[in-house]
C-alpha cells in the first residue's frame, strides 16, 4: 500500500523540521529543516523567542516539496506539532505582534497561582496585560493560521492551560480570574479533526498540490510517541531529548501524584498519560566531546555515586517538587569521566521510577520504545535497557516530525491512528539489557529511592 503522501511539520525550539512520508508504507521520502532564533533570556524566570516560526515552516516545506519534484502532486494533508506551553500574542488574522513565550518563561505565574506552577495559564495572563488587544495563541496555532486561515488551537497543545480535552472548553472561570479574555483565545479543536485545506495562493507558493488538508496535531511529546508506535495499552514510550518524557496508553484518563502525571485524549478516544521530567540530555550541556565521554562512561560501567541530575530548580515527575535541586552523593569528588557516566545512570534510574509510578496509577508497560535525540548514544540505551532490567527497543524514524505525519496518514487514509502507527512504524533494533550493568543499578536504584524519600520527595 503507497501512494498518498504527508507531510509531519515538527516545531522544535531550536529548528523546524519537515518530514515527507508515504502515508501506505511509512517510508520517509523527504526531509529537510531550518534553524529558528536561539531564545533569549530578557530576565529571570524568562524565556522567549522570535516567533518567526510560520515564514520558517514555509521555508522549509517548500524546500522538501523542491525535492520531491513530481511527486509533491501526491501530497494530501499535513499536521503540525510543537513543545505545549509555548504561546504568543497575534494579531486577528494569527499574525505575530509580540515575542513568543516558550514553555519555560515563568511570567504571569503570580497572576495565575490558582493554575499551578506547570500551568501556560501565568503566560497567557501576561500577554494579555502586556498586549490587551491581542489574540493569544499558541506557537503552531500560528503556523495553522499561515497555511489555512482559520484560527484553531488543538486540546493537547492546550491542555495545560486546564481545557476541558473531551468538551474542548476553555476553562473560563479560571482564565477570566487570570485577567484572560476568553474572546482572545481561539476555537478548540481535537487532535486528528480537519482543521481546514492549506489556502490556494499559499499552496502554489509552498509547491503542494490544491486542497491539502491540515490536521490538528499534539504536543511533540504525544507525536513522538506516535512515531514510537507506542499508542496501544501496555506500549510505553520514553523520549529522551532535553528533558525526559514517559508516557503509556488507558482506556481512561489517568492523572495523579500532585499533577505530576496527566492525560493528552487521543484521536481514537484512548488516554495517554504521562509525564516530563525535568532532567534529560540537558544536564550534558557542558560536555564538550560526548561521543569520547560515553566510551570513557562504558569503560567505567555502573556508578558509585548515586545522582538526581537536575538543569537547575525543581522536578515535575516522577513528582512534583518546586524546590527539589540536582544532588550527587557517593564516595569523594568524581572526576569528569566518573561525573559523566553518574549522569548517564541518574537519568535512566529516574526513568525506571517514572515508569514504576506510572504503573501504580494502573499504566502498565510491558514493550517500551525510546525515542529522541539521547537515542544517538548507544551507551546510554544500553545503560537505559540495564536500568529497566528489560529490553528496550528503538523506532526506526524516531522524530515528532515522523509521528506528526503519522497523524496526517490516520485522517488521509481514514483508519485509526493505531492501526495507522502499526503499519507505519519500523523497529530499527531491539536493545538488550547488558547482564553486568544489571545488579549494580538495581543497587543504585535502591539508593536513589532511599535518598528521595529521606529528603520526603518520594512517598512510599
């Protein structure tokens, strides 16, 4: 089955990435990206960008339907995601009038206390003191309004704004109390709902054939684990880029441990819950050769020292802890080498302790799938597997950009996303557990949860 192509349009905060995709095969046949302006830190607690991502993605879509030639005429629909949380101040045609505020920048968090710590709420009461004129919306909200005209955001990409993801409501009294103009905000939409057609004069200009349709996408945690094919119960997913994402399928919304785990509603009416550590691939940002420092960390094998890596103040799962900070115990100061592979253990334990809190909501796991950009260091998956005790394994086109055309698949060729993600989605490899890690990080992982409950961060 070929034929029919997508295009997966991934919003990263560092480029814009476009994925062709045969919408039959899952066979990706063309790709192409553009860095975005680096985010600039105007103050503490702050974090904003340039928000030209809509002239980006049309750079970058034109220059993948350059490579297909002929073949562009095949493509019929297309689904954008991004990081949540990230929003910007438009003007009534979706038109950027002011900086986007991304997932990180804390303004407007004393406006909006009632919505939490984690909540795009604070953000969104910000802009509307800042730029009261304005329509609020969120960073691939934007790039819709370039390519169809409509002004839609999509329940995932607002969850955390505390929308109601069944009804797709906002939630008015909350925003109202925040200062927030719900005429301000657009219409919500489910992910998979057809948003729209990519309008004519900017079809001809991007190279796509008329009538294109655009697809409400999800958050690139939800896309990434569509491209792991992680969307059927007892598949989990973990995504290791900057920051750590776990997630799994119910049958029923899941949340819990102090909101430190929620559930994005899936286009077949399934749940997928999970949640985002702040630790990751972020806390090797100072590592200047990470290729040499993972084979200094296999030489090392299992650490002594027992680590909770964390970029800087406060963890939002395995549990929510404002004030939780990085530690590293054990015996003396490491060396660089001995720090590295101490970083490398901490983050995949907090990845088993992840997965065991999930599956004492009821979310269980029994084939878990890794994706993001830690997957490149094959030490690290190897020391993931030993960690969890079990095979891991890796998709062969691991990318939220694959995961959003996967999506754009399910709505052109009208099956199910879980039957789309299962026909589409490659294993590259099956990654097993190396059997003299094992021990010694299940001793490790009894350490660290020791230490987290003495410091009454864990519970029992």
């Amino acid at each position: 089955m070929s034929g029919g192509l997508v295009l997966g349009v991934d919003l990263a905060t560092a480029a814009v990435r476009v994925l062709a995709v045969d919408a039959g095969t899952g066979e990706v046949v063309g790709s192409a990206s553009e860095p975005l302006p680096p985010p600039t830190v105007p103050g503490p607690g702050q974090q904003e960008q340039r928000p030209v991502h809509a002239p980006v993605a049309r750079d970058v879509v034109r220059a993948v339907t350059a490579g297909l030639g002929p073949r562009a005429a095949h493509v019929g629909a297309l689904a954008v995601s991004a990081t949540s949380g990230s929003v910007v101040p438009t003007d009534a045609r979706g038109r950027p009038i002011g900086p986007a505020l991304l997932y990180a920048d804390q303004r407007g968090a004393d406006l909006a206390p009632a919505a939490g710590a984690a909540s795009t709420v604070g953000r969104l009461a910000w802009l509307a003191a800042a730029f009261p004129t304005a329509r609020y919306l969120h960073v691939p909200d934007v790039v819709v309004a370039d390519l169809s005209g409509r002004l839609v955001t999509d329940t995932s990409h607002a969850l955390k704004a505390g929308v109601d993801p069944v009804a797709a409501r906002w939630p008015d009294r909350l925003l109202t109390a925040a200062g927030i103009p719900v005429a301000a905000l657009p219409e919500l939409v489910h992910p998979g709902d057809v948003v729209g057609e990519v309008r004519r004069e900017v079809a001809a200009d991007l190279g796509l054939p008329p009538g294109v349709e655009v697809v409400a996408g999800m958050t690139d945690g939800c896309t990434a684990q569509l491209a792991a094919g992680a969307v059927s119960p007892g598949r989990t997913t973990g995504v290791l880029g900057t920051t750590l994402v776990l997630k799994g399928v119910a049958v029923q919304e899941v949340t819990g441990l102090e909101g430190a785990v929620y559930s994005h509603l899936a286009p077949d009416g399934s749940w997928w819950p999970g949640g985002a550590s702040n630790t990751g691939a972020g806390v090797l940002a100072g590592t200047p050769d990470l290729a040499a420092a993972d084979a200094a960390a296999a030489r090392l094998g299992p650490s002594p020292w027992t680590a909770y890596p964390l970029p800087g103040k406060g963890e939002r799962f395995p549990f929510a802890r404002p004030d939780a900070t990085a530690f590293l115990l054990g015996p003396g100061t490491p060396s660089a080498p001995e720090l590295h592979r101490a970083l490398l253990d901490g983050v995949a334990l907090v990845e088993r302790l992840g997965l065991q809190r999930l599956a004492a909501l009821g979310v269980g796991s029994t084939d878990h799938r890794v994706v993001g950009g830690g997957t490149r260091s094959a030490v690290w998956t190897t020391i993931r597997a030993s960690a969890l005790g079990r095979p891991v394994s890796l998709p062969a086109e691991p990318s939220s950009a694959f995961g959003a055309a996967v999506l754009a698949a399910a709505v052109l060729t009208g099956d199910p996303v879980p039957a789309t993600a299962d026909r589409m989605v490659r294993s590259a490899a099956v990654v097993d557990p190396d059997p003299a890690q094992v021990g010694p990080l299940d001793e490790a992982y009894c350490r660290l949860t020791s230490e987290l409950r003495h410091r009454g961060w864990l519970d029992d």
